[in-house]
C-alpha cells in the first residue's frame, strides 16, 4: 500500500446525494446493484473524472443516466474505477453492478458469511469490497437497501435505519426495503440476512420517541442476551441524563456473530457484534465478561452521536471518535459501577497496553499524520490515549465548561464530518482558555516522563517542588514541545491531613490540579506547617510516568489516608513495583530475594480493611504484571528474571499474609443466586485473591481443586482452573479439571476460549509444546477470530516466559502462524502481531532471536500491506 498523508487531505470533486443499493444474496455469487446520483462540486474542472474505490471486485455492468458508459470512457483497475465524460453541471446517476462470493470472503472485511449468516464489517474500507464507491468518511449520503435473498435460509433480512416494507417474490425469494433519512459514510452501513433469534424490548427517549430495541442471536441462545439488553437500556438512559443525547430512529438492533474481526460496530440503527460481547449467564460469562459487555455495548451505542451523527473528516481524524466515545463509556461503567476500582482498571489496562506502544517501534500520535494500513491504527493509542487526552479536556477545564463544550459540539457540528481542530475549538469557544499547547497532545507521540523532587524550609514553612518534564524521541518525531500537563496533587501532612497552602508560586493552579506547561518548573507553596508528603496524579489525571522517589514510609502514608482512593492504590502499586523490580535484579544475579516487611505490611493492611470495598482490595493484592514489570525496567529485560522474582514476592506475601487470605475467603463468600452487579463482583475477586495466596501459601493443588468442584458460576470456575494449571500444571487434579471443563463446555465456543487462554497461559518454556498441541484439538478453529486470540494471541501476548524462550522458539512458531493467518485474515494476523513490539527491550540473545523472526516474515513473498506495515514499522 501506499503511504497516505494528512496533509494531502481534499474534499472531493463530487458530492454524492443518495444511494441505492440492490442485493440479491447468494453465498456463491452475490449481486450488487449500486445506483448513486451525483453532482460536480463547484469550481472543479469540467473534465475531471470521477474515481471510485474498489477492492477485489468483479464489475459486471456499468450505466450513466441508465445508458452502458462505452469503454473507452472508464477504467477498472483492482482499487479504482475512473469514469470520464460526465455532466459539467446537472446531477447524473452513475449504477455500479457487481457480483463476488461472501462465502470465500475470509478477510472478514464487506459482506461475509458467519454461521450461515451474511454479515457486513465495513470499517474503515470495507464498503469498496461490496461496491465502486467514494469509500471515505467525509461523503455522507442518504441509503435506501433492497435485500432479496432465499427466504428459508434468510427469514431476517436487515439493514440501517427504518424498514420500509416487503414481500414475498414467489420464487423461494423474498425482498425486504430499508431507508436511512440519517446521511451517513459508507463504514457505517450494515446488512444482515439469515436465520435468528431475537430478544425484544423497547424504550422510550426522553422526549417521548418510542424506540423497540432488538438484539438478534443463534436460535436458543435468547437468553444470554438478557443482560446485554439491559446494559443498552441503561447506556439509552445515561446519554440523555449525562450528555442530553437522545436516539433517533425508531428502532435500534445488535446483532451478534459469531466471526468478527473486532470487538463490535457501530453501523447506523445496525450494530454488528463480536458474540463474546453479547453473550452472557451466570454458569458461562466471568465478571469481566459482564463488565466488558456493559462497557461494550454502551461504547457503540454512544457512538450514534460521537462517530455517526458527527463523524470523522479522514481517518486521521479515528480518535476523534474513538477517544471520545472510549471516554464516554469508561465514564458510564463508572456511573454504574465504583469510580475509584474503574479507575484503576483503566490505568492498569492502559500502563500495560498504550504504555508499552507509546515505547517501541508501532509508536503513533493520538492523532496520526501518516499510514499505509489505516486498520493498523485501530490502536490503545488512538482509543486509550485518545479517552485519556479527552479526560485532560475535562480536567483542565472543569465539569461545567466541558458540558458547555460538548453541548457546542453537538450543536455546531450535528450531520458534519469534521476534525480534532474543530474539536477543540468548541471546547475553546466555550471556556475562553488557549489549548492550543495542550493539543501537543493530539500531536506528540510517546509517553511523558515527569520527575520531581521536593526540599521543605521548616523556618520559611515552605515547600518547592522542582519539576521537570520530557517527551521521549518516537518513530518521525525526534524532539519535542513541552506540553500541558494537568497534575491533581495533594501535599499530606504527617498525620494524614491534607495542607492547605496559604500561597502557591511557580504554577497555575485550580482546584487540585497543578498546571505544568514548562520544560522545567519550580513550584512554591507557602504556610505548609511541616514536612508535606507529594501525592501526585491523583485519579491519574495524566497519562505519564511519573518519577518521584519516595520512602516505602511515605508510600504508605498515602495509602492509608489518601482522600482520592485510586491515590492509594497507586502509592501501593508504586511500592510494590520497587520491590518488583528489585526482586528481578536479584533473580537475574542469583542473589536471595528480598521481600520488603513495609510492602507486606501495607498490602496486607489495605486487603484486611472492612471500610474498603471488596473490589478495590482485591485490585490492591493484584501485584503489577510481569510486562509492567518489565516496562519499568525499560531495556535488556530477562522475562525469566522478572518471573521468578515476581514468584518470590508472591510467596512472602502469601506467607505472611496466611490469617488474613484465610479470613477472607471466608467472610467473602457469597449465598443466594449468581449476580452480575459491581459488589458481587468485588466480593468474589477478593475471595478469588484470597484463595490464590492460600494456594500458594499450601503448595498443594487441594484447595483450588476443591475450589472447582464447588465453584456454582463461571467467575470461580475459571479462577480455579486458571489456578490449578498455572500452579500446578502437570498434577493429576489439573488434567482432570481440564478435562471436566472441556466436555461440560465443549458446545459452547465462548467457555473454550477460556480453556484454551488458561492454557496459553501457563508459564514457562514447556508451554509452547501444549499451544502447538492444542492447535490441533478439534475445538480449534483456525479461520475463527476468537478462537485464534484465545490461543494464539494470548500465548503471544500474556505469556512472558512461554512465548520469551530464551532458545527463541516462540518467536519462530509465531512468525509461522502469522503467515499462515494471513493468506486468510490480514487484520487479525497485523493485531497478533504486535504482540512483538516491546523486542527492542529484550535481553540481547533473545532479542536476536526475535529480529530473526521478524526478518522471516518480512522475507516472504505475498505479505499483505497490514502485515508488511506492521512487520516493517518493527524492524526500522
Ligand atoms: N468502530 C468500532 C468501535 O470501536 C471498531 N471498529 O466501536
Ligand atoms: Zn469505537
């Protein structure tokens, strides 16, 4: 593919006006007749063609105001159609005939077959696999859809917006119309045909609009779609209440499949679901299932505002959208859930994921300026950075000017396709402040690193701060800009309350938050009666590492009397990772590993306290992940190392913590039936930390067996399995609970994903073998999505020591699947991929061994452009 650059943007010479589309469905050969009224912009030549988007298309007719357009005035070539001789002035109808195969359609990109289910993803250039077609957001038309198709096999035939009517043909066929009055761009038009079940509801908006809400599953699978609906009846209602956003057609449906390259989409009227995202009940879904439901199913619905009825001008543009959409549903699950355990989710998922991007190699602004695969932009980066840029917004200018803001938004920019500049703009206009640095945001790649350090003038009672602030150099970006930086921060005072300076120097200050805009700035705070302990970035305020030394003592400090809970859990985690990273460096040099008593102290303190919700003491004994651990340590990363030193760790705390897991497991057991809700959800996580300590504590595979005998829902179960495999993994009880999961489960694809990700996931050298085993159980599907995540991608991506073979090993079986998954399904293969892109800060034997595995995908022939962006991006 070719680089495409933002700044080449342009409009284009014709303005499409409607489109009518007429499918006639059939696996083999389907037919599209696509009939689009034009008109040449003003101002442009009166002899410029018009050029269409195709991608893998047969063309099988093509008209101009109904007469065959001759030869010699069009081109077909395999990405564009060029028409000449067009009308200088009047509106004219140019209709498209295709004709190609859903059945073969692997890419999972237009129209495709799922389960004998036609489905479309057209996000962000699938529409030009269906049709020729100005494929690109900023051309917004108004679609009517007429679907024909087999009425036995496809009983539901649908499409987005209000349905028109049908009939039945008389030849085994039927038709069914539909028109959106909403114009949209073509990545959101949707079509489904098949045979469903469905799940009916209804809601009524705020103004008195009544909406049926439906959600289509496999026959029998109904009721698993219960809590979905309920989740999207709570997103229907929080938008109105929170952002005065109401829906606007008469009927919203989702549809789940059960082959999908994302998560889910967001097509007008016409969700498309990942299954695993609809799917749920009490003896198959997890907690985080649940949690990545509700949170699913909010984000595409909050999207009919943020994406479709004020959309992207060019791809550049994805976080325009995507962050602020990210944003909206991390605020609704922290509405509907506890804020503060939200919180730490989202920065613990986005440390872990956009942290390690913004490090290496696939390294990208929120706001790209180049691709050459804009499906490889689909990152952390653009979502959770994007979400996270979003919230600065909101920080910075406090809750009333971002409502004003967005509500400007929604108002200047209803039915446009625009840009972060306008964006902002709003949110300028608004609140009368200049964000014009803090838009470097947007712009700069790579993860701030702010350091600080603090001297306190007992006899002045002051104290400075000196704070300092640098952007990594990233791929195009070698030097940087000082940028805004929005800081919440509180200055403790010994006995835990907090100090109320009676000056500040140095900074602006509002509220809590502390402005650094400077390269270096030396804050002053006056009337500070005694020596203040810093606590910094309270609720995360900004995406950055933070680098403030501090005393295990301090740490503490902040973690019992921290007014801001999730401020407490950073000063614990921040604890626990010195010790992990200390731990390491011992592992690696053969040196006993050395637990701190002040660690084990604090994390057992925080897990005992009954004035702290279940969940958010459960997130506190969740240590930081081998990868974070890695992270901090930043280059020449043993994987071996961190893992035996995390080990250790693990173990002095299960040790002295015995009493307190035992008492826990206890008193968080839960009676009565499963339910989904946030504070049983936090109960069972404590109970599952608890027992995960007591199993280690034991050395024996007694009580997580027992665990999984007695486990009445999927969380448990789960959490036992993963236990017995992990700790034990060749142990008789392991192979027979593996064994006893796989047959209850093995009709239900969903649980085997888990059977196959608990495996994956085994640590050490030896589970590369299992992997390679499992690929080969019937239950494996490799033209599955899901099915090649769970095994393949978990391995690679969450399995430090099993995929980091020193002897590189991993490397080369990845490399081999990669290519193999990519003469099928070039995007899954690109995301897998990635899980290559922290090589750089291996060791330097196993980094070798990677570079090598890169190389051989990067040698072979018939790469495709996700694959070969991806891979070359890694090797620069
Ligand atoms: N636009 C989808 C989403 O993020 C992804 N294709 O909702
Ligand atoms: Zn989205």
């Amino acid at each position: 593919g070719q680089i495409v650059h933002l700044e080449n943007y342009r409009p284009t010479d014709f303005v499409l006006e409607r489109v009518d589309l007429t499918f006639e469905l059939d696996p083999r050969e389907t037919k599209v007749e696509a009939r689009m009224i034009f008109h040449r912009r003003e101002g442009v030549s009166p002899s410029a063609p018009l050029v269409l988007d195709g991608d893998e298309l047969t063309m099988t007719g093509l008209l101009l105001d109904q007469v065959a357009v001759p030869g010699t005035l069009y081109e077909a070539t395999d990405d564009t159609l060029t028409i000449r001789g067009l009308p200088e002035a009047a509106p004219f109808e140019i209709t498209v005939t295709t004709a190609w195969s859903p059945e073969t359609n692997t890419k999972l990109m237009g129209l495709y077959r799922t389960s004998d289910v036609y489905c479309t993803q057209c996000e962000a250039e699938g529409f030009r696999r269906i049709t020729y077609f100005p494929d690109r957001p900023d051309v917004l038309a108004v679609y009517t859809v007429n679907i024909i198709a087999d009425k036995a096999s496809a009983p539901l035939l649908l499409s987005n917006g209000n349905y028109l009517g049908g009939a039945d043909m008389g030849d085994g066929r039927h038709f069914a119309s539909w028109f959106d009055p909403h114009p949209k761009p073509s990545y959101l038009f949707a079509l489904v045909a098949g045979d469903l079940g469905v799940v009916e509801d209804a809601f009524t908006t705020a103004s008195g609009r009544d909406v049926a809400l439906n959600i289509y599953v496999e026959h029998g699978k109904e009721p698993r779609a219960a809590y979905a609906m309920d989740a999207l009846k709570r997103s229907m209602k929080w938008d109105e209440e929170v952002f005065g956003r109401e829906y606007d057609l008469d009927i919203f449906m989702i549809v789940a499949v059960s082959d999908f390259n994302m998560g889910a989409m967001e097509n007008k009227g016409l969700n498309i679901f990942n299954d695993k995202y609809v799917l749920a009940d009490p003896e198959t879904a997890t907690d985080a299932d649940y949690a990545n439901i509700e949170a699913i199913i909010a984000h595409e619905y909050f999207h009919n505002w943020t994406g479709n009825r004020i959309t992207c001008r060019d791809w550049f543009q994805l976080c325009l959208k995507e962050g602020l959409t990210v944003y909206r549903d991390h605020e609704f699950s922290a509405d509907m859930r506890s804020r503060a355990v939200k919180r730490i989710a989202e920065v613990r998922h986005l440390k872990s994921e956009q942290f390690p991007e913004d490090a290496g190699p696939l390294a990208h602004p929120v706001r790209p300026t180049q691709y050459r695969e804009i499906n490889n932009f689909y990152t952390t980066t653009v979502y959770e950075k994007g979400s996270e840029v979003t919230r600065m917004i909101a920080t910075i200018l406090g809750r009333d000017l971002f409502k004003k803001g967005m509500d400007l938004y929604f108002e200047r920019h209803d039915g446009q396709a625009v840009t972060i500049e306008d964006f902002i703009a709003c949110f300028e206009a608004a609140s009368g402040r200049d964000l014009k640095q803090f838009s470097l945001w947007y712009h700069q790649a790579g993860t701030p690193l702010v350091t600080a350090s603090g001297t306190y003038d007992a006899a002045r009672q002051t104290y400075t701060l000196s704070l300092e602030q640098t952007v990594p150099p990233t791929p195009g970006q070698s030097s940087k800009a000082p940028m805004h930086i929005p800081l919440r921060f509180g200055l403790l005072l010994p006995d835990g309350s907090e100090a109320r300076p009676s000056a500040v120097s140095g900074a602006e200050i509002t509220g809590d938050v502390l402005h650094l805009t400077e390269r270096k700035q030396t804050v002053t705070f006056s009337g500070i009666p005694s020596e203040p302990v810093p606590s910094f970035n309270r609720g995360f305020s900004a995406p950055v590492n933070l680098h403030l030394t501090q005393s295990a003592e301090h740490r503490a400090l902040i973690a019992r009397h921290e007014t801001d809970l999730f401020a407490r859990w950073q000063a614990l985690n921040a604890m626990a990772l010195d010790n992990l990273v200390k731990a390491a460096a011992e592992a690696r040099t053969g040196q006993p590993i050395d637990c701190d008593d002040a660690l084990v102290d604090a994390l057992l303190a925080a897990a005992g306290d009954d004035r702290l919700e279940p969940a958010f003491r459960s997130q506190v004994l969740s240590l930081p992940s081998e990868t974070d651990i890695g992270r901090e340590i930043g280059s020449n990363n043993d994987p071996d190392a961190i893992y035996a030193g995390r080990q250790a760790i693990l173990a002095a705390i299960a040790t002295a913590g015995k009493d307190t897991f035992a008492r826990l497991v206890n008193e968080m057991s839960l009676s009565g039936p499963f339910r989904p809700d946030a504070d049983s959800a936090g109960r069972r996580a404590l109970r599952n930390s608890g027992l995960s300590y007591l199993v280690y504590a034991d050395g024996s595979p007694d009580k997580a067996a027992d665990a999984f005998s007695s486990a009445n829902n999927m969380t448990d179960l789960s959490q036992a399995l993963t236990l017995l495999a992990h700790r034990f993994p060749d142990a008789r009880e392991t192979a027979d609970a593996l064994a006893v999961f796989k047959k209850r489960f093995a009709d239900n694809a969903l649980v085997i994903d888990k059977w196959f990700a608990i495996q994956a996931t085994i640590p050490g050298a030896s589970t590369l073998d299992r992997v390679r085993a499992l690929m080969s159980d019937p239950l494996f599907n490799a033209s599955n999505p899901n099915r090649v995540r769970s095994l393949v991608g978990t391995f690679a991506f969450a399995n430090a020591t099993g995929f980091n073979r020193i002897d590189g090993e991993g490397y080369r079986f990845l490399a081999r699947q990669i290519l193999d998954i990519d003469t099928r399904n070039p995007q899954l293969a690109a995301r897998i991929l990635t899980s290559m892109r922290s090589w750089r800060s291996l060791e330097k034997i196993r980094a070798g061994h990677a570079r090598s595995a890169l190389e051989e995908i990067a040698r072979a022939s018939n790469l495709s452009a996700d694959v070969s962006d991806i891979v070359d991006r890694m090797l620069k």
